[in-house]
C-alpha cells in the first residue's frame, strides 16, 4: 500500500502521513488514538528490562496473553524477547507499516526499551463458531458438517479428508481496506498447469477496497460477467469441495465466509447433489433425472400455459380447451399479465418467507400461497390452471441443488413468457435456441460450460444425468484435463 501527503490538508498529521515516520512508540500511540480498544501494558522485570506491550483489546485474546507473554516476560531473565518467551512464535518488527499490519490483526507489539527493538507475537482472538450441520446443502445420509467463517479451521475440514502432501495451499491477500486472506487449494501433480495459471493470474488482477463475501469475488473471476448463470460453484459441505479437488479442479477459501468456490463447473454439474453418491446408482440416476426434468418444467410450464391460451389453441385435446376457457371467461387480463402477476406474487411469497424469522417463514409460506391462491381464483384475477401450473414450477425450482441456478431459472421464465406472450410456441423454441448459443459460449476457466456435450467426451458421459456405479467411474473428467486421469490406487506414484 502507498500513502502519499495531502498537499491540500492542514498541519495536523493525518494516518496516511504518519506512517512514513520512524517506527517508535510515540508514533504508534498517534497513530492509534481515538481507538477506545487500544491499549498500552508497561513491564519492568526484576532483571533490569523494560518493556511497552501494544495492542487492540478487540482482537487479541486477553487470557493468553496474560499467561504467554505477560507473565514469561516478567519471570524471564534471559536478556531478550525471543529467549524470554519461547513457546510461540516471536517477530522482530522493523518498520512502522508492519508494525501497524501486526497490531491490526491480532498481534501484540513488544518495544524492548533497553535493546530498541520491535517484536510481534501473534495471539488472536478466536472468533469462530463451532462447525455444524449444512444448512444450505442438507442431505439425509451422508457427513453432515460444514465449513464456518474461520479460513484456518476450513483447511483443517478439508485436510482430514485428504491427509496428502500433494494438497498445496497458495495464500493472498485481497482488498486494499479489508486486507481479506484467500486460500488458492489444489492437488499438485493432478489439477492442469493452465487452469492454475488461469487462475493465479485472475486473482493478481482483483483491484478493490472490501471482500465479505465468495460473491464479491466471482464477480471478478467470472469468464462472462453478463451471464445469469453461475460459473463458479459455491458450497459450504467439505466433502462437496474434497470431490472437486480430487477430480482436478481448484479451490478458492475467502476468510470471513462459509461458502467456498470450486471451479471450473459445467452446466450439468450445478444439477449433482452430494446424495446421488449416496443412494443406489439406479435411484441417484432417477433423482438426478427428475432435476433435470425440474428444470425444465421450471422454465416452461407458465409460458406454455401462454403460449397455448395466446395463440396455440390447437395444440389442446377439444375437451381440455373447453375447461381451459371455461376456467379464462371471467379473468379481466390477458394470459400474459395473468401468468406474470401469478408468478412474481410467489416469488414475492419465497423471498418474504426467506427473510422472516425462522419459525414464521415455513408458515408464510405454506399459509400465504393457499390464501393468495384461493384468493386470485375467486376474484377472477388467476384461472385455476395458471395457478396450477405456477404452484408446481415454483416446487420444481426447488428440485435444483445450486441455488444460485435456481435463481437463474426463474429470472429465465420470465423471459420465456414474455416471448411466448408476443410469439406463442415459437417464441418459447426461439427463446431454448438462443439459451443454448448461450450456454455454448459461455467458458469457466477457459474450459467449455456445456462439456461434456460440447466438446463431446463419451467417457464424461458416465456421470451427467446417468449416475454409474463407482467401481465404473475409474477416470477423472476429461474436460478438466488432470496430469493423471485415472482414480486407481496405481496412481499414487504418479503424483508428483
């Protein structure tokens, strides 16, 4: 960071000024005032040495304090801090800008008054909460812990399920302001050279103030930022990021966070769920296809029901038209209007049920859509059919695992029935056809979104909408392109 002088400021000496001075404790204490958590601890030992202890009361844990430093310093007569104190790691500071980057972190700064030097003890407080189950990505069988907001404890979940020297852990420090820590994680010798690289050099690139979240990130990685569909997958279940790692991709941990990002993904990986490994190979290839099937139904079942009361009449059985328009006679708006107040009063309903406290939200939900439901039909302002028809793609939603293409698909529909408002059915097949030129452009990490049907890998084809049994799934993802694309117990060796 540089910090330049404010030709235009007054005389009083502003942080940015102060920090080109000489490292000393009057300069600290300046540097530091108006700050109610900082503090200051004088020590004079029965050996003759003195000492200033500095630190922010906020973020250090007192206790140890106390009895790590305080405590050996002042029983210690071995004539310096390293020798004093030799059960933690102890830092000689020798500039003023590390000195204020250890204090705002969690360190305490040492002055040893009688030999003039600056040391740094690291000794956070712990923050952290204790890991518990996923609430975003629950499953019935299978490990249900999850990652928290501490970086450290993360790559201890992850370094459990692979005890391995192979697992690297490359580290950055992002945001100019927030000095946010980001873990780059991934298996030498396996994960491609160019996907690393790829990434490495996205990361470099990153110029802001604050991270808070996965989010601000993959706002900055993404290969299309103008895309509604995700291109990183975010997931707080270590087994989920453990499985990506060991297919060859890379992992990104941002400290403050519980969500991690594996990449790169493809279209048909955001519909896998950790319960499809689970399950029978038979009944995880039948879920993962009702997912698909969700999709779809999610995308186009309102705008059929358009399409077909706009301009299809046709394509109903006589019978079906009749109750169709029976059911439209007394509605004031056309289907279009009709199928978009409908739509956007439940997502209303989801993002209200959403934000509510935890034991009303499941009420609102359920109470407020039979309500508003029931209401709409016999005000004549919905047809029972729409209703139908806009209950059961809101519960399809659902049926996606990646929230964030849930997401996707919905803002999606309501593109499709504007199309099949102005075009009926040929407005829904030109709207599928300009979607998968989309989905065709679209790279994460340079690597193909729609792999592996575009480039086709048959191979790959044994974990897509079919789940095949295990002992069948012996090669890694072509598309990701590993140094060593077998999973077999022979490729120990080849990992570098």
């Amino acid at each position: 960071m540089i910090f330049r002088r404010n030709s235009l400021s007054s005389n009083k000496k502003s942080t940015s000024d102060s920090v080109t001075e000489n490292l000393s404790a009057e300069t600290i204490e300046n540097l530091f005032s108006n700050m109610a958590d900082f503090n200051k601890i004088n020590l004079n030992t029965p050996g003759g040495n003195e000492y200033t202890l500095h630190f922010l009361k906020s973020l250090i844990n007192v206790d140890q304090l106390n009895l790590t430093v305080i405590l050996p310093l002042l029983h210690g007569n071995k004539g310096s801090v390293p020798l004093s104190i030799g059960s933690i790691e102890v830092t000689e500071i020798d500039t003023l800008h590390k000195a204020m980057e250890n204090l705002l972190t969690g360190s305490i700064l040492i002055e040893d008054i009688v030999q003039e030097k600056y040391w740094s003890i690291v000794i956070p407080r712990d923050l952290s909460r204790s890991i518990d189950t996923s609430q975003q990505e629950s499953i019935l069988y299978g490990p249900n812990d999850s990652f928290v907001e501490q970086i450290d404890q993360n790559i201890t979940l992850i370094r459990r399920r692979l005890p391995i020297a192979q697992l690297k852990c490359k580290d950055f420090t992002i945001g100019s302001m927030s000095k946010t820590k980001l873990y780059l994680i991934y298996i030498d010798g396996l994960v491609d050279s160019e996907i690393l690289i790829t990434m490495e050099e996205k990361i470099r690139n990153i110029d802001y103030d604050v991270f808070l979240n996965t989010s601000d990130i993959t706002s900055f990685l993404d290969d299309n930022k103008n895309s509604l569909f995700p291109q990183y997958q975010l997931s707080d279940r270590p087994d989920v990021i453990v499985s990506a790692l060991s297919s060859g991709k890379i992992s990104l941990i941002l400290d403050g966070t519980p969500f991690v990002i594996a990449a790169p993904i493809t279209f048909f990986e955001l519909f896998q769920s950790p319960e499809d490994y689970v399950h029978r190979w038979l009944v995880g290839s039948f879920l993962r296809t009702i997912r698909f099937i969700a999709f779809l139904i999610t995308l186009l079942l309102v705008p059929a029901y358009v399409a077909i009361t706009t301009y299809n009449y046709e394509m109903l059985p006589l019978q079906s038209l009749i109750i169709v328009l029976t059911y439209r006679s007394d509605v004031p708006f056309n289907p279009v209007i009709e199928a978009f107040l409908m739509t956007l009063t439940l997502e209303i309903l989801k993002e209200g049920s959403l934000r509510m406290p935890s034991k009303i939200g499941p009420s609102l939900g359920v109470v407020g859509g039979i309500v508003i439901g029931q209401a709409a039909i016999d005000s004549g302002i919905a047809s029972p059919v729409l209703v139908v028809c806009v209950a059961i793609s809101g519960l399809a939603s659902f049926l996606v695992p990646n929230y964030l293409m849930t997401n996707s698909s919905k803002l999606i529909q309501f593109i499709f029935i504007g199309l099949a408002g102005l075009w009926g059915s040929f407005g829904i097949i030109l709207g599928l056809l300009f979607l998968g030129i989309h989905l065709n452009s679209l790279t994460s990490l340079d690597r193909s979104y729609i792999a592996p049907l575009a480039p086709f890998y048959s191979k790959d084809w044994k974990d897509v909408i079919i789940r095949s049994p295990v002992q069948f799934m012996k090669t890694r993802p072509e598309y990701l392109q590993t140094q060593n694309k077998n999973r077999t117990s022979s490729t120990k060796e080849n990992i570098k």
